[in-house]
C-alpha cells in the first residue's frame, strides 16, 4: 500500500494496534510515555518497513523527526537497517541517532550496509562512543560487539568500550553486554579486563553475572570468573 502522509501511515499503525502487545511492551520501555505505544508487532513493522522500501516511499518516515510514536521509532530503525548503500545508510543514522530515546529501537538498528564496511565503519564508532548521547554510545558499542569480535578484531576496541565511564544503565548494560560476548569469543584476549579489574565495578559484575547465564561459556570458566566478582555494588 502506498501511503500519501505521515498521518495515513499512522492510521495505517493503528489499524495493526494490538493492545495487549502494547500493555506488555510499555514496562519494558520505561523511559519513554505509555501513549506513545500503538503496540504493533514486530513482523508487521518489518513488512511495513519493507512495503514502504519498495514502493519507494521511506520519505514519509525518514524525512519526519521527530515522531510522535515508538512504533513509528521502530519502523524509521528498520528502513535504516536496509539501506546497502554506505554513505546513504550513514547520513541517515546521523539525521536520527539523536532521536533515538529508547534501547529497544537503538537495539533494532542493525544496518546491513556495515557488514562489508568495517574499515570505513570504526572512524564514525569512534565518533558515536564519544558522543554525549546515551543511545548514540548505547549504539556504538553494539556495533563494536556485532561487527569487531572476529577476524576484524583489534584490541583497541575493548579498551575503548573498557574505557567508558556512565551513571546510564543502558550504556553500562551495553558494556557489560558487549564484554560478556567478547569472553564468549576472545576469552584469552578479554579475560585481562576482568582480571586486572580494567572496568567500571557495576559494569566488572554486570558482565560476570551475564557470563554466568550464558550457554555458550564452560562451566569451568564460569566457576572461575565468580571468584573474580567485586564485593561492592559502587561504581569506580
């Protein structure tokens, strides 16, 4: 279907509402207003953001910010995610990263343009973890823990997660995150960070605690990185 406003698409938005969903949703997402959630499903924002893809009429949605509705968050999150073109997909995450309020849509932008862009990628990373905004940084680290723990790995990049220092929990759940996926593939390489204490103490337990909870770490390291726990629950 081809939308001829911002307005018929939100029409649109409310017409797949299912409150339930958006009950369920809004205690998730406590940072943002409980109205602000029609409660669309997932798979219907995807299709939505598909349909509006290749009718060529993404404007209706990256031209307007900023949105009254997460949903509309979500879908803008989306049609990023599929734009292949580097540059495209970059000037479009710069116009919205400022807008993004919540860790649910800074969590869905996952371009697919940077999987084969790593080398021009890392320079706009490090200007995002710089960044005074919360899911800017939020979303810096993502990218850092999606895109840089293999063969494009270098330890420059832990040490700059290693290096952040927020009263956020979204930015220091990130890092935590972002650490215990690093233990789970570069154990050796990461595991002097917890050892030497090289991180926040919120964010050293955080990641221990994760660690803990993850299928995809032996039991023995498991075991092993307990004894490494910080008895204090204060940030350094």
């Amino acid at each position: 279907m081809i939308y001829d406003s911002r307005e018929d698409l939100i029409a649109a938005l409310f017409s797949m509402r299912d409150e339930r969903y958006a009950a369920f949703q809004a205690p998730l997402i406590p940072d943002i207003p409980p109205e602000s959630i029609i409660g669309v499903r997932t798979p219907l924002l995807r299709k939505t953001a598909k349909a509006l893809i290749k009718d060529g009429n993404t404007g209706i949605v990256l031209n307007e910010l900023p949105h009254r509705y997460f949903d509309e968050n979500q879908l803008h999150a989306f049609i990023i995610s599929e734009i292949r073109d580097f540059d495209m997909c970059i000037a479009e995450l710069e116009r919205f990263l400022p807008f993004v309020d919540n860790w649910a849509t800074c969590d869905q932008l996952s371009p697919k343009a940077f999987v084969k862009n790593h080398g021009r990628l890392k320079d706009h990373i490090w200007d995002w973890i710089a960044s005074e905004r919360v899911y800017t940084v939020r979303f810096a680290v993502g990218m850092l823990m999606k895109h840089y723990l293999g063969d494009d790995y270098s330890p420059e990049y832990p040490g700059a997660v290693a290096s952040i220092r927020s009263d956020d929990y979204y930015v220091r759940m990130m890092c935590a995150w972002y650490f215990c996926t690093a233990l789970t593939k570069r154990y050796s390489d990461i595991l002097p960070y917890i050892e030497e204490r090289r991180l926040p103490v919120w964010v050293h337990n955080k990641t221990i605690q994760k660690c803990s909870e993850s299928l995809a770490i032996p039991d023995e390291r498991k075991e092993y990185l307990k004894t490494l726990k910080i008895a204090t629950g204060k940030n350094r």
